[in-house]
C-alpha cells in the first residue's frame, strides 16, 4: 500500500554542494612576489576537494574502484565531510560490499552525533542487506535527532508494515502529523491504512471505527491545504463508500469549483449525484459537460441511461441515438434503443438494430438483441435465424461471453414455431448454461393456452429425460406438465420417483422443497387419497409456515367435503391475512359459510370473489349455488349456464342444468362459438423486460398466485 522510499545512497551522484569547498570571491589579492602563505587546513582542504573531484571523475566513468580509493583518499584529509562518506558508502554497496559500507555510515553517525542525515543513509544501507531490524535501530535513532523530519517516519512506517506491524505504523504515522513540519503526506499514508483497516476489518464496529478515522485523518490533512485535489478525491470516495452521500457531493463540488474544466471530476460528480439519488442534478452535469464536449459517445450514453432511469424515455431516446452516431462501433446505445422500443414499438427497435448492425454486421450481441425482439414480435421463424447467427458469431468470439438467456429463448422460439423435436436440444444446452433454465421455461409452458403445444412439450421433458434419467429437478417439471394437464396418476409416478432420487442427497432440500410438496399433494387429492393430501399439505407447510396456497388449498379440501369447518375457516384467514384480494381465497370462505348454512355471509364473500374474478366457472357455480338457498332460482340459473358456457365438460353444472330443465345444447354451441373466437385471437406469450434480454434468465415460480388456488377448483 505504501511504496517503499529508494535507498538515498542509492540514488547515483550527488552533486558537490559544501561552502568549505568553494573559492571565496571576496579572498585578498596576492602580495607583492606573488606568493602567498597557505596553512596546513587549507592545504589538506585543497587535496582532500582534489581526492573527491578525482574519485567524481572516476564514478562517471564507472570506473567504481579507482572512485572508492580517491574518497577513501579524501576523507584522511577531511574525515568531517559528510559528502565524501555517502559516496564511499555508495561505491562500496556497488561492490557488494555493503557491511563495510555499514560500518563507514557509523564511524560518520557517531562523528555527527546532532545530524540525523547519516542515520538515515545507515538505515537505507541495513534496507539493502535485509537487515530489518537494524534498518528500523537506525531510522529510530535518526528520528530523536531529527523528530520533525517527515521522511523518516515514512521510511519507519514502510518497515513496521513489512514487518506487520500496521499499528506500530500507525502510532508512529499519528505522532508524526503532530511533529512533524510538513505532515500532510504523513496524514495521507495514515488515511490509507485507516481506510484498509475499514476494508478489511469482519467485526462491524471495528471497521466502522476505522472507517471514521480515516474520514477524519483525511480532514484534517485538508486543513493543511484545502486546495489539494488528491485529498479531496480521496476524502469524496471515502463518503462514497460510507454512503455519507451528501458530504460526498460537497466534496465533490469543492473539487469542482477548483477545476471547472476537468471532465473526469464533472463525471465524479455526476456518479455521486446518481448514487445520492440526485438524477436531476446528475443530468444537469453531463448536460453540461455535453457542451465542451459534443463528440463524446459515452457523455450522450451516460446522459440517456438517467434519463432512462428518471422515466424519460423520450430523452432517453434521443441522448442514445446521439451516442450511436457518434460512435458507430460501439453497440451499447443500439441495444439500449431496442430495448426502450421493444414493448410499444417494435418496428422501431428493429430499425435501431438495422441500423448498428449495418456497421456492425457480424456483432453477436445485436443479432442476439435482434432474436429477443422478433420473439416478441412472434416471429418465430426469423427470431430462430436470428438467434443461430448469432449463436455462429459468439461460437467465434467468445462462446463465454454469451447471456445466460439465449438458448432458452432460442429452445421458447422453436416451441412457439411447433418445432418441439428441436426444443430438447436447444433447452439441453440451456440448462448447462444457466440452472434457471428449464423452471423458466416451464413458466412460459404453463402460459401457453394450445393444448397440443402443451401436449408436445411432455414429449420435450421426456427427450430431456433420456439425457439425464436420474435428473430429479428434471422429471419435478415433468411432474408439474402432467398434473397440468391432468394426468394425475403418471404424476403422482413421477413425484413418487423424485422423492426416491431426492431423499437423502445433498439436493434433498432444493429439490423437496414446499412447492413440490404442494403439487405432489394436490395430484393425490386429484386422485382422492385425501389423507395422504393432508399429509402433504402439513409437509408443505412444516417447510413454508407462510405458505398461503397450501393453507387455501386444505380449507377447500374441507369445504368440499363438509369437515373440518371451522379448521378451514382459520385456514383461509390465514391464507387471506396474507393475500386479502385474492378472488379464489375469497371464495373458499365464502364456501365454507355455504356449508355452515351462513347463507348470507356466503353470498357477500362469493359475490366479492366473483367481482375480482368475473368468469371463473367454479365461483359462478357456487354464486348459483347460494342463490338458490336464498330463494332467488332465476338468478341461480344465470349463473350456473354462465359456468357451463365457459366450462362445458363440468358434470355437476351439467347435472344441475338438466334436473330444472334446460336445454343444454344452445349452451354447448354458444361456448364453442366463444371457445373458436378466443382460439382466432393470437396467443401471445409473456414479454421479455430489460432483464430478461439482458442479464438473467426469468426466475418467476411455475404456478401464478391465482392458478394455485383456482387449480383445484
């Protein structure tokens, strides 16, 4: 963290800078004869300064022998100057020679018992021959003579953190920004450990501690130079991390105001706002750096990712498709523009992806970004093309590289064209990119309203199967599409068959989780084994104590039946505390007030449910039901041919319908007519969001919060 300073022995020639050594202008003219008395210092002052001239000569020329004897020469004559010992030190590391080089820096510190200056080298000297400790003697001692010498706490801290010691290092660092004259570095190198310790720190309140001394160490520097953009910067990304928001922004502004023209500070400050939630003052930053600067790509993408996230669309648009001209090797503001077009217009997401892929013909990523966008259009045919071409490009680029949703939506594209011999592979592929995958695309499978689509797609998980036979997440979703589909008994096979593979393994508890409970319950209740339903049931709700479909779904159970009455009344509350609007739940409640003979509470309940859920057959059904109590049997009939029409194969509507006489066959063709005209609406399959087509695959649970409860009824 802090570089270690070089060894100033090390540091090559020194320039000769003694006053001992320089000719005085002001000296006396020579007498008359022309000779003069020189004393016997004056003499040794002249060889010793003709020596180390010599022994200069010689270290320019490398000639480091011939050098170390002249110093050596002009220390006899003057064995005080500092210079000359510094030099021979230096020749002599040269020569490898390093513990006489030691032992010369000592003969210097102890003939200069007030100078800190040869310490110091002796210090860098131990450095180069490793000796720590006595690098750190050495440094110590300089440091009593030379107490407000910033550089030597510097170097004593550098040791004490190799050494490990940062606390050492610290006391020592908190010392000097007291004595020292000019502390700021020191506050620095303090501020970083401080800041490290904060990092690195487990315990919540030690880090925190550090993290405030660190921000106050930093202030405190700034006090020494409110002007030093550096600390500024620092102290700014320390309220960043501390998510001290506000402070970070003043900071910031403060850097500003000093360097007005700096783009890396606007963009800085820009970030912070973004973080502080500030996205007004955000954009009114890059807005303003768009100004010197109206060719930079990335200042218009910036500035349309927070108009995007400020939900302004148009002007997230526009800022795109500046960054997209200015930059036309760059796809990012393409993908953006496809994104924001894709849900209202698609045509225009097309364009946008037209347009870069005429610059960027063979860029994997928008041909990709193209496939999503022709899913959504329900092209399946050219999304499919789309998507391989892409697939070819990434094959070459960096197979990696590629999101984690691209072949489930490719395998989706194939389902969706009625290619499901395609499918296995494809969604095989997916699943070893991404666990997400097969659960997802489960999801769309239960959107899908084509019977025989839905029927292919048992054919699709069984192709999976003969891959992986013992895949238990695998046959779980086989599970779900059977008891989709009503095949309860071959799910109740499969269930049986996961709860063998499952138990006792490491995945037990992903696998056998409280919605494969749930389901493995409702086949056995489908198939009335009642008691190992409840059994179930418990089980689910041992896992998931909230689990308000579970709860519903043994109230119902009860209903039914007539048992258990008030049981399931504190069931369904349960369920309702939870989801209080939930049609299907509404109507259990009112089911088990028809079975209590509460006719009127009842009717209040099954009313409410079938207004949040106007055509659900089997509320309409018990509407009639409770109407009939009530005495009104006209408004009992609507309702029950109301249930037929929209679901004609219910015997016991059927039955009621006949035993008072109504011709049931004007209802069976009125509900083929309204079955033929939903069939003749396109079924459109869910639509990606920004993160489908970006980031990861959907994540959302096989069954809907309604379909839950609605399953068993």
């Amino acid at each position: 963290m802090i570089a270690a300073t070089g060894c100033i022995i090390l540091s090559g020639c020194q320039t000769l800078n003694n006053a001992e050594w320089t000719t005085d202008p002001s000296s006396p003219d020579l007498p008359p004869g022309g000779i003069i008395e020189i004393s016997e210092d004056d003499r040794a002052f002249s060889k010793a300064l003709a020596h180390f001239s010599r022994g200069h000569l010689h270290e320019l020329n490398q000639e480091y022998d011939a050098a170390l004897a002249q110093y050596r020469l002009a220390l006899t004559y003057d064995p005080d100057h500092q210079d000359t010992y510094l030099r021979v030190a230096l020749n002599l590391i040269r020569r490898d020679r390093t513990d006489e080089a030691i032992d010369i820096l000592r003969q210097l510190s102890d003939r200069k018992p007030d100078s800190a200056q040869p310490l110091i080298w002796l210090g860098s000297a131990h450095r180069h021959n490793r000796g720590m400790d006595a690098a750190i003697t050495a440094y110590q001692k300089a440091l009593e003579r030379a107490p407000d010498n910033a550089g030597i706490y510097i170097q004593l801290v550098d040791l004490y953190i190799q050494q490990g010691a940062e606390q050492d290092a610290m006391d020592l660092l908190s010392l000097g920004t007291r004595k020292a004259d000019e502390p700021k570095d020191l506050y620095r190198v303090l501020g970083e450990l401080y800041m490290r310790h904060a990092a690195l720190s487990t315990d919540v309140d030690d880090s925190r501690h550090y993290m405030d001394k660190a921000i106050h160490t930093y202030k405190e520097a700034l006090e020494l130079d409110p002007r030093d953009a550096t600390l500024l910067s620092t102290l700014g990304d320390l309220y960043l991390r501390d998510r001290q928001f506000e402070q970070a922004i003043e900071v910031f502004e403060r850097v500003e105001s000093l360097y007005p023209d700096d783009i890396a500070v606007k963009e800085r400050l820009a970030y912070t706002y973004e973080l502080a939630g500030q996205l007004e003052d955000a954009v009114r930053v890059l807005e303003e750096m768009t100004v010197t600067q109206p060719t930079n790509a990335r200042l218009f993408f910036a500035l349309g990712a927070m108009y995007e996230r400020l939900e302004q669309d148009d002007h997230a648009i526009l800022n795109y498709q500046l960054a997209a001209r200015l930059d036309r090797s760059d796809p990012a503001a393409y993908l953006k523009l496809a994104v924001l077009h894709m849900e209202d217009d698609p045509d225009a997401a097309m364009a946008a992806l037209r347009d870069g892929l005429t610059f960027m013909p063979d860029n994997p990523r928008m041909l990709e970004m193209q496939g999503y966008v022709l899913f959504n259009k329900q092209d399946y045919p050219k999304a499919i093309k789309s998507f391989r071409q892409a697939e070819e490009e990434w094959i070459l680029e960096d197979v990696d590289a590629m999101t984690p949703n691209f072949y489930l939506y490719l395998a989706l594209s194939y389902y969706f064209d009625d290619q499901p011999d395609e499918v296995s592979d494809v969604l095989w592929e997916a699943m070893d990119r991404n666990p997400d995958a097969l659960e997802a695309f489960a999801h769309f499978i239960f959107q899908d309203d084509d019977e025989d689509r839905i029927g292919k797609a048992v054919s699709i998980f069984n192709a999976l199967r003969e891959k992986s036979p013992d895949d238990a997440a695998l046959l779980t979703m086989l599970a779900y599409v059977h008891s989709f589909r009503k095949e309860y008994a071959r799910a109740l096979d499969i269930f049986d068959e996961v709860k063998g593979l499952a138990a006792g393994t490491e995945d037990e508890e992903l696998i056998l989780n409280p919605r494969f409970y749930f389901w493995y319950a409702a086949a056995h209740e489908r198939e009335d084994m009642h008691e190992r339903a409840e059994e179930l049931f418990y089980k689910c709700l041992e896992l998931d104590p909230q689990n308000a479909e579970a709860y519903n779904y043994l109230a119902y159970m009860w209903a039914e039946k007539g048992i258990n009455l008030e049981k399931a009344k504190e069931y369904v509350l349960i369920a309702l505390d939870q989801r209080p609007d939930s049609g299907a739940f509404i109507d259990t409640l009112g089911w088990i007030y028809y079975q209590q003979g509460r006719y009127e509470e009842a009717y209040k309940e099954i009313k409410r449910a079938a207004d949040i859920i106007p055509d659900d057959p089997t509320i309409l059904d018990h509407l009639g039901d409770i109407y009939l109590k009530l005495d009104e049997p006209e408004k009992a009939m609507a309702k029950w041919q109301r249930s037929f029409v929209i679901d004609p194969d219910n015997e016991e509507v059927s039955q009621k319908l006949t035993e008072y006489g109504v011709d049931l066959e004007p209802l069976k063709a009125k509900a083929k007519r309204e079955q033929e005209d939903q069939e003749e609406a396109v079924t459109e399959p869910p639509a990606l969001d920004d993160e489908d087509v970006q980031e990861s695959a959907p994540t959302e649970d096989a069954e809907n919060e309604e379909d839950a409860a609605a399953f068993i009824k």
